[in-house]
C-alpha cells in the first residue's frame, strides 16, 4: 500500500474518532442540562411576598410560599434588616415627627417563622403573616426595600438559597375601599333601613302603613267572626 494512502486513512480515522469524541460530548452536555432542568423543576421554592388583605384592603399581609414541585425542609430565613410586626397606623403627612411618632409605637418583629423558621412547607403551601398597614410599615421602611434570604433543603438533602424582595412603597395610594359583596349588602341594607324608617317615623312618632292597617283589620275582622260563630254553637 503506498504511503500516501496509509497516511490518509489514518487522517481520515483520527477525525472520525475526533467528530465521535465531540458528539459523546455534546450528548453528555445536554443529557446533563435535561437533568439539571428536571431537577430545577422538581425542586423546591420558597418566595416571600406582599399583598393586601381581601377581608381588609387596608392591611398589608406578608406571604411566604413554596413555589416550586418540591418539599422544602428546614426553611431558615435571613433579612437585610430587621422588619416590623404589625405596623398599624395612618398618616396625615409625611413630615419626620409624625413618621417618629408612629415607628415608636412599633416593634420589631422577634417571632414567628421569619425567625423562627419552618421545618417543612409543601409545594403550594404557604404561611400567611398580618404585617400592618401602609402608613405604620411605612413610618419604618420609607422608600427602602428588605432582601430576605431563603435557606432550605429538598428531598435530597441538597441545599438551596432563594432571595425575596418586599417594600411598602408601591401600595401608596393603592384602592383599600371593602368592595366585598357582602359589605355591599350590608350597606344596602343599612340604607333600606334608613330609608323605611324616616318612611314610617314622622314627628317622632311611628305612623302605620295604609296596608298595615288594612291587613291588621282583617286579621280582628275574621278573629270576631270566629268568635260569632263560636257563640252561636254552643
């Protein structure tokens, strides 16, 4: 066999190995990015949010739930700064001696799981804290936002960290009117009694219906009737 030849097949058998090495390899790459993303997906998520309180527009819930396909364990959380425990309160203004006033009265928070922790939360399953009202967490936070970090492991003991951000200032001016059914209800029902009472009451004094009056003399008319005719029998 000439030379030559021998020296082309074995160029030509070190690129095939070399394109078979590249193809192992990029099947080894993405058979490991299918089995981190599965794991992502069944891993689990622990987030920390705001929101407002539908029986109580007013109030302002922090809500800490597991948002991912796994069971978190040993949940343990770490804040930027310490937060406030039911910071209720209004403000009329903005001025440092009114937001003074108002954060003297409130404390920070030192229990529940925050601070404590959680030893396990399922996927979709949350724990629901009453964190206050717009003016008192504002007194204490102002335009500032709190990091809170999220330390737990998964089934398999694997750990994971999960950061949340919660700030007051976006519910500024936000709707707190109770537009709940039942507290229309309610209202309408409260009116209707305003509106039948001033109907009925004049001078002070409660006037009968002309239907009342008809219906209560009937009910005396035929109770006489039964009397007559009670009378006649015996």
């Amino acid at each position: 066999m000439p030379i030559w030849l021998s020296v082309l097949l074995g160029v030509f058998g070190l690129l095939a190995a070399g394109a078979s090495a590249v193809a192992a390899w990029k099947s080894w790459n993405i058979a490991k990015r299918a089995f981190k993303l599965e794991s992502d997906r069944s891993a689990p998520r622990i987030q920390v949010t705001t929101r407002r309180n539908d029986d109580a527009p007013s109030l302002i819930m922090l809500e800490i739930r597991n948002v991912g396909q796994g069971i978190a364990y040993e949940i343990e959380f770490e804040s930027s700064r310490p937060l406030p425990m039911r910071a209720f309160g209004f403000i009329n203004s903005e001025n440092d001696e009114e937001l003074e006033q108002l954060r003297s009265k409130i404390s920070v928070m030192d229990n529940g799981p925050l601070i404590t922790g959680i030893p396990a939360l399922a996927p979709g399953d949350s724990r629901t804290l009453m964190w206050g009202q717009f003016g008192g967490l504002y007194a204490c936070l102002k335009d500032d936002f709190v990091r809170i970090t999220a330390a737990y492991k998964d089934e398999a003991r694997q750990a994971h960290e999960s950061l949340s951000v919660v700030e007051v200032l976006s519910y500024r001016n936000h709707d707190a009117s109770d537009n709940r059914p039942i507290s229309k209800l309610t209202k309408e029902i409260r009116e209707l009694k305003d509106l039948l009472r001033q109907c009925l009451t004049r001078e002070g004094v409660v006037t009968e219906s002309r239907e009342a009056r008809e219906l209560r003399d009937d009910i005396w008319a035929e109770r006489r009737r039964q009397q007559r005719e009670g009378h006649r029998q015996a």
